[in-house]
C-alpha cells in the first residue's frame, strides 16, 4: 500500500489552521509515498513543488526517477531544487521592508 503523508495524520488539520496554501514537498519512496503525498496534496487544493533534489527513491539502482518526475510534472507540480527556494527566501528576507519604531 502507497501512504501518503496525509493518510492516518492531523496533517491537513495542521496547514489549515496555519492557513498554509502552498507545498514544498521532498521524501524517500518517490515513486510510492512521495507522489501520493503529492496527490493528496493537490486533491486537497494545495499549491505543491516537489524538490527534486531532496527527493529519492528507496533503491537508487531504479532507473525510473525521470520518469516519475516527468508523470509529477505532468500533474501540475513544480519541479525544482532546494536551492532555488533557499535563494529566493534569502533575497525576500533580505529586501523585506525595515520594520519601523513607534
């Protein structure tokens, strides 16, 4: 059986009361939990982008990565790596307005 991070958890309980929107998503089992996870994510109406980097299959002797990054992609989720979404907190943080003193 396939699990899903959202299968037997308060997961979705917990981002709805942070009223989170938007998913980053990375995990061992790619082609198993990961992607079920995904699925449920976005039957869920959550915005989700896997990291690629950040995301394997159990036996890295499969041949089959691109191949389910490809199906992943194929459903709307974004593919891309841990270091693209570290640059583009670090340049929001870093021009983030000055909070200012009463």
């Amino acid at each position: 059986t396939t699990r899903s991070a959202f299968y037997g958890t308060n997961i979705k309980e917990l981002l709805n009361g942070d009223a989170r929107t938007k998913l980053l998503v990375c995990g061992v089992y790619l082609d198993r939990c990961v992607k079920a996870t995904i699925r449920d994510a976005k039957e869920n109406k959550y915005e989700v982008a896997l990291l690629e980097d950040l995301a394997e299959d159990y036996r890295l002797d499969r041949p089959n990565k691109g191949t389910t990054l490809q199906s992943i992609k194929d459903n709307g989720v974004l593919i891309t790596r841990s270091e693209d979404v570290l640059a583009v907190l670090h340049h929001k943080k870093r021009n983030a307005p000055a909070i200012k003193s009463a």
